[in-house]
C-alpha cells in the first residue's frame, strides 16, 4: 500500500455520461467526480506488484496499480485521466476494508 508521501500523482477522476449529441442522440463522454483532482500512487502493474497489492486476483490487460483515498464515485466504469494519459478501472479493492484506502487496477489505452 502506498504511504502519503508517495502520492505524487494529481489525478482526475471521471464517470460516463450521456451528452446530446445535437442530432436527438446521445454520446458518451466523461465528467470530473467532485472532488478532483486526487492526489494517488501510479505503479506498473507488474507480476509481483499485482500479487503485493491485490492478491491473486490478475485481471487480463491490467496495465498500472493506482492507489488513493477511498472515494465513493470510483467504479469499474471510472477513467483516471493523468496528464494526457487515460487509465480505465478494470477491478477496486478497498484495502483492510475499512474505506480508507482504494487500489484501482487500470488498463491503459494508448
């Protein structure tokens, strides 16, 4: 698990909506979670980082471990924007489940 000081990454936060698209339809975009930026840890996802922090549980396509304050707007449709770098939450494990701390695993699209 991260401690504070390694939280050196400024996140953005963001969940799907629907937004008109001018022709009666409508297009999928994403908006900021209040409150965002969050300050969060960015890991490689790799074997034993995986294994470290979330278990056995290797999700395919798994590329990066972002860990942060528990915030209850992230889901498993959440995108992470840093800089102009796009990470998609595939899986959350609240760590010693308590709500204090979350790991996202992201995949990442380039």
């Amino acid at each position: 698990m991260a401690l504070i000081g390694q939280m050196r990454h400024r996140v953005v936060v963001e969940n799907p909506t629907a937004a008109a698209d001018g022709d009666g339809g409508y297009a999928d975009s994403y908006a900021a979670v209040a409150p965002s930026p969050v300050w969060a840890s960015i890991e490689p996802a790799t074997a034993g980082v995986i294994e470290q922090q979330v278990g056995n549980q290797i999700e395919a396509g798994v590329t990066h471990l972002v860990t942060m304050r528990w915030h209850a707007g992230v889901t498993t449709k959440t995108r992470l924007t840093f800089g102009s770098r796009r990470l998609f939450v595939r899986g959350l494990q609240k760590i010693h489940e308590v709500g204090e701390w979350l790991v996202c695993s992201c995949e990442e699209f380039v």
